[in-house]
C-alpha cells in the first residue's frame, strides 16, 4: 500500500513510475521497482 500511495504523491516517485509504465512496462513492474527504490 505504501508503494502506491508514494507513486501517486511524491513527485519524484511519480515521475519515475510514470517513466516506467510510459516505456511500456506493466504498473505491477512498475509499482515494484518503486518498491525497490523505497527500501534502502
């Protein structure tokens, strides 16, 4: 849930999904590698 939540408000998350799925990658790939940037 937190994945999602900082896709949708943090800005550089944002963008960074928004380069991924734009590419033409699936949001669950997306979402992931959000995921992955989250964790340290």
């Amino acid at each position: 849930m937190a994945v999602t939540v900082a896709a949708r408000f943090n800005p550089i998350l944002k963008a960074f999904y928004q380069r991924f799925v734009a590419a033409g990658k699936p949001e669950k790939v997306a979402l992931t590698s959000v995921m992955r940037k989250l964790t340290p």
